[in-house]
C-alpha cells in the first residue's frame, strides 16, 4: 500500500477536525481553537502510524477506537465525565457514518481498496472526499438544529385540565411565548371552536370579544372564561381560577395556546 504522507495527513486532519467540531456542536460544548487543531493534528499523526503497524485486525480496531477516544479528550474541555462522554459518544457515531457514506460513495465511483486494510489514499480524489465530508456536514448541522427545535417544542408541551360548571376536559397546552393576548389587563389562551364546545356547551357565554392578530390579518374573537385551569409544569401543577379562552388557530398536537404569564408567579 502506497502512502502520501502530505495528502494523508491533511486529509484526515480536516475530516478529524470536522467530525470533532460536529461532535462538540451537537454535544453543546464550545469549541476551543487550539484543543481542536491539537486533536486534529493528533488525527493527522495517527493516520500516518496505523499503515506501518503489522497488527492483527481486532488490534488494529482496538487502536483505532483508543485513538478515537485520545482525539475526544484532548478536544474537549472539562472536569465532568458527561461532556466527555456525550461527545465522544457522537464522534464515534458521526465517524462511522461518515465512513459508511465513504465507502457508499468510493464504491459508486468505482475507487480501488483493499480488504482489511482500508482504501487506498492515492485512488481516492480528493474532491470526491472533502465533497462528501461537506455535505456531511451540512446534513448533520442541520438535523443537529431541527432535533434542538423539536426537543424544545416537546418540553412546552403540557398536561392542561381545565373545568367550567359541571363540565371537566384535559388537553394538551402549548407554552407560547409569542402569546401575549390580554383581554382587559387578565392573560388569555387560545383554543379552537370545538374545544369550546366541548368545555362549555351550546350554553357557552361570551365575556366580550378581542381583536386576534395571525399570520392572516386581525380578527375579532369572542372571550370565554374557564372557571379553573390546571398546569402541569415541571413536576408541579399549577392553578388558576377563572382564566380567559378566546377562539383562534390551534394546532393538532395540542388543543390549547398558553399565555405563559398563566405560569408566573
């Protein structure tokens, strides 16, 4: 197997170095400039140590993962286990995933290899390599940011039981912090037509009406009040009496938007 040292060692010092600063992203930990182009040029090293080594495959493997493990620990910054743990965790997850597209990728393009001892670097065009690390990357980045937002928008998502004369429904609250309805100096939450049905009856009574801003234009909507409403947040519920509906666009995941000043002390 022939090997270019040059081409070799940036090589796996860029996709090192990419993989790390993904990992850290994702992790949440900030990146620190020097601990990265430390543990990438670690990566570079390694690459050109591993071919001259006359080891069994499964050591090669054992290697292989405790140079892993070296790369994470000089890139990461801290006196907790956890960030160590969680990045290193995604590194190797992004590793093999990268590498799987790799060898999806060498494999279209018909690049030679040899089993057990990996593709050979001379074969491989470099545009062909950096490309897909490229976008890679930006998938990753990019599913790293819709995981966040869903993450966060399962977290505002809570348990609401609300009660008005005899009648008792549960539904699923939207802590929206774009909400900032009030009618007469009192929060209000919006809800669909059919869930006021279903709260207060053909007998429902209007408190009076409110003008309702959407993406739409304005509107204006009629105010109901709901004698008790309870807010699971947290672990603890929190109650309010006497708490004001208005009729607006809801969602299907959940039946209610909270005015989060309901959960202020």
């Amino acid at each position: 197997m022939v090997v270019y040292v040059e081409a070799a060692f940036l090589e796996n010092f860029l996709l090192d170095g990419l993989l790390l600063y993904l990992a850290l992203k994702c992790a949440r930990i900030k990146p620190s400039v020097w601990r990265l182009l430390l543990a990438a040029a670690a990566g570079g090293a390694e690459a050109l140590l591993f071919p001259v080594l006359k080891v069994p495959v499964w050591a090669a493997y054992l290697m292989k993962i405790a140079g892993g493990v070296l790369l994470v620990l000089i890139a990461v910054k801290g006196k907790k286990c956890k960030p160590y743990f969680v990045a290193g965790a995604i590194f190797f997850f992004l590793t093999f995933a990268l590498g799987g597209l790799l060898t999806a990728a060498y494999s279209f393009f018909g690049v030679e290899y040899e089993e057990g001892n990996g593709f050979l670097v001379e074969r491989a065009p470099v545009g062909l390599i950096l490309g897909g690390a490229g976008v890679f990357a930006v998938a990753v980045a990019e599913l790293a940011k819709y995981l966040y937002r869903y993450r966060k928008f399962k977290r505002e998502l809570l348990p609401c039981k609300l009660k008005a004369g005899e009648r008792e429904v549960r539904w699923t609250g939207y802590a929206d912090s774009g909400n900032n309805l009030f009618y007469h100096g009192n929060p209000v939450c919006v809800t669909s037509a059919a869930a006021i049905f279903a709260l207060f009856g053909r007998g429902a009574k209007e408190e009076g009406r409110m003008t309702v801003g959407t993406v739409n234009g304005s509107r204006t909507s009629p105010v109901f009040v709901c004698e008790r409403m309870e807010i699971c947040a947290n672990k603890e519920t929190i109650t309010r009496q006497n708490v004001y509906l208005t009729v607006g666009e809801v969602s299907p995941e959940y039946g209610l938007i909270l005015n989060t000043a309901l959960m202020e002390a």
